[in-house]
C-alpha cells in the first residue's frame, strides 16, 4: 500500500473526532427517545417513531440537504446561529451535525430493543417500595439495557466513520476542515492515479471500524462477567 501523507491522517483524526462526538453528543437525546418509544404510551407515538427512524430510509444526499437548508444563513436555525456568530456550514460542526443525524435512528433502535426486552415486573415492584422515577431509571433500567446501550453507540460511532453524502452537502470537502476518510477516499478515486491511495484508506477505514467492533465485543464480555 502507499503511506499515508499528512493530510490523510488529519482526514483520519477528524474522522475520530467526528464519530466521537456525534456519539457523545447523540447518547442522552437517543436514551431519552428510547425511552419515550419504549415505555410511553403517547399520542402520535406512531409519527415520531417514524420521524426518528426516517434518515435510514431516505438517501444521505437528501438528508444533507434538508440540513443545508435548515442550517443555511436563511434556514430557520441557521438564521438564529448566525445572529450570534455561529457557522455551521462547511465547518466541522457540520460534519458532526450530519453524522449525529444519520447514525441517531441506529443508536435509538438498539436502546429500544434492549428497553423492550426488560420485565416490566422490576420496573413495577421498584415504584411499589417507593422508589422514585429517576431511582428506577438509575438503578433497573439503564443497568438491564447497558448492552444495548454499549450496541448502539457502537453503531453509531461506526456509522458516522463510513458517512459521506449528508457530510459532503453540509460541511464540504475541505482537506484539514471537514475532509474525513470517505471524503478522502471520493476524491482519491476522483484523481487520476490516486487509486492506491484510495485503497490505502480503505484498509484504514476497515480496520478502525474493525477494532470498534472488537473493544465493544470486549467491554461487553467484561461487564458480563462482572
């Protein structure tokens, strides 16, 4: 394979960067969704059970340019953000944006099922001894669906390290700003000769994604066993 060069491991560290805190970012709004999907009995849960879900069904491109309009200078928050200096197009802040979106329908999904999956006969005897909402949650629920949890964030650390069209039409291809490894990797193989390099950042890719498979196969063995 070709080394690396430096801006190929600056798209590879902003790559990281992005995951992690779309990740961070995402966790207690997605546990929160999860929860209200899972043990709500609202009205309209139907809608936003499909408004959650609807970036996986809908192409990246579309789901980046909905946000392109939403957070552009005239878009209803992006008007907002810019009254108080805030810039989210073509900046890193976008790239998370757009991962943090695309990857939340994953992270919420895996929190559901493993929020279903527990008695509801805890839950119940916990608030019957006079345990309080916040009690139950801290001490039945977030520790009976922490392997969900552990799932979903991997998904979604996974997800926002390979996307590429929602991040392309909000924050750009900009090397050193907003450029990750599939940004990289689009315009290596836009290049005339750049196919090796191209493939040398796949294997990066391949093998980072592999490695968060295997710490979070690994977390979860060891809280299992304890």
């Amino acid at each position: 394979m070709t080394p690396l060069t430096s801006d190929d491991f600056t798209a590879i560290r902003l790559s990281l960067m992005v995951a992690s805190s779309a990740t961070i970012i995402t966790l207690p709004i997605g546990f929160a969704a999860a929860y209200l999907l899972a043990f709500s009995n609202m009205r309209g849960k139907t809608f936003l059970e499909g408004l959650i879900n609807l970036p996986l069904v809908l192409p990246p491109v579309v789901v980046g340019y909905l946000l392109l309009l939403l957070f552009g200078r005239n878009g209803w928050i992006g008007s907002v953000l810019n009254q108080f200096g805030i810039n989210v197009i073509f900046s890193l802040k976008g790239a998370i944006i757009a991962s943090s979106i695309v990857g939340f329908p994953l992270l919420v999904r895996s929190i559901r099922i493993g929020m279903e999956g527990i008695d509801k006969q805890y839950i119940q005897a916990s608030r019957t001894l006079g345990a309080s909402w916040c009690d139950t949650l801290i001490s039945i629920t977030i520790p009976l669906c922490y392997k969900a949890t552990l799932a979903g964030m991997t998904l979604m650390f996974a997800r926002s390290l390979g996307e590429f069209g929602a991040t392309i039409i909000l924050a750009g291809n900009i090397p050193g700003v907003t450029q990750t490894i599939p940004l990289a990797i689009y315009q290596y193989t836009s290049t005339p000769g750049g196919d090796e390099m191209a493939l040398s950042l796949c294997m990066v890719s391949i093998g980072l994604s592999f490695v968060v498979l295997l710490m979070s196969e690994a977390v979860n063995r060891k809280m299992s066993r304890r």
